[in-house]
C-alpha cells in the first residue's frame, strides 16, 4: 500500500484561510467565520488562520482561543478588576453577567481594532512536501500542533491538519 507525503494530503494556500499580519483581530473573526474546509468531501471550520507578511512568507498563526485572549476585557486579563482595586474572581462568580455591562462590550469591540500580529503565533515548524506521512504525525505528535504549513522549495503550498493525517492512518488501520 501506497503511504502518501504530505504534499499529498495537504490543503491548497489557496483553499485554506489566510490573512496579512496587520488585519484586526475583527477582520480574522470574519475571515474564521466565513471559511469552509472541503477535504475529500469533509467539510468542516478552521481552528487556525494563518498570517503572511507584506512579501507572502509565513509568520505565524492565530487559533480561536488566540482570538478570544485578545477580546479579553481588561478586569479579566489580571487578578484585580477595575471595581475599587478588589479582586475579581471569575470562577466563583455565577453572576458574571450582573458585572458585564456596556462598557465591557464597548471594550471588546474596541479590543476587536487590535491587529492579529499581537495575539499571533510564531511558526516553529513546518513540513516539506515530501515528507513521509510518519514524519508529519512525529512533528505534530511531538511538537502537539494539530496543524502543519507544508512548503516546498521554500514556499508556503498548503497545511496539513492533524484530523487529515488520522483520516490517512484510518485507512491503514481499519
């Protein structure tokens, strides 16, 4: 049996969501929100945006929870809210809807004008197109990504997502 290179079974730039790095934060919300993932005839969302610079080379990426950190008002980013100098204690605060207010939304919208490159990642790694399936699996199982860029000749072509690899190893287990 055939065992495919990552080239293979990657997802084309083209097909894969992707911004410039000095988008907002609002812009990657819209981008998330309207991309679709086609793989073989699975659909699904993206868990990660990637972001070029000005010259189309890789520098980081942003996942939701990225976007979500960012979006993070202010008396809940540290141990001390804006209330009188107490402490704000999230966890055991059922009424947490009783402290959002206006203001609050106000700041998340506010927060939403941040460009993407200050809740980015680095990219670390990648994989080369021909890679060897097994070797893609060590890089995401060791370096816990569930998503790889793939390049070849030194160019960004696609991504590799983690639930396209176990679809792979499925057919070679199953």
């Amino acid at each position: 049996m055939h065992t495919k290179r990552a080239g293979e079974i990657m997802i084309q730039l083209d097909h894969y969501p992707h911004i410039p790095y000095w988008f907002t934060i609002r812009q990657a919300i819209a981008e998330m929100e309207t991309a679709e993932i086609d793989q073989d005839g699975r659909r699904s969302i993206p868990r990660v945006v990637l972001v070029f610079d000005e010259a189309y080379r890789l520098m980081g990426f942003v996942r939701r929870r990225d976007i979500l950190r960012g979006l993070l008002p202010s008396f809940l980013q540290n141990s001390h809210s804006s209330l009188g100098g107490k402490e704000y204690d999230i966890k055991v605060d059922p009424n947490l809807s009783e402290v959002f207010s206006d203001e609050e939304t106000d700041e998340i919208r506010e927060l939403a004008n941040t460009p993407i490159s200050t809740v980015m990642n680095p990219i670390v790694h990648t994989a080369d197109a021909e890679d060897h399936l097994l070797k893609v699996v060590r890089e995401m199982v060791v370096n816990n990504y569930y998503m790889l860029p793939v390049q070849r000749e030194g160019k960004i072509v696609g991504v590799v997502r983690s639930i396209d690899v176990l679809h792979e190893i499925a057919g070679l287990v199953l």
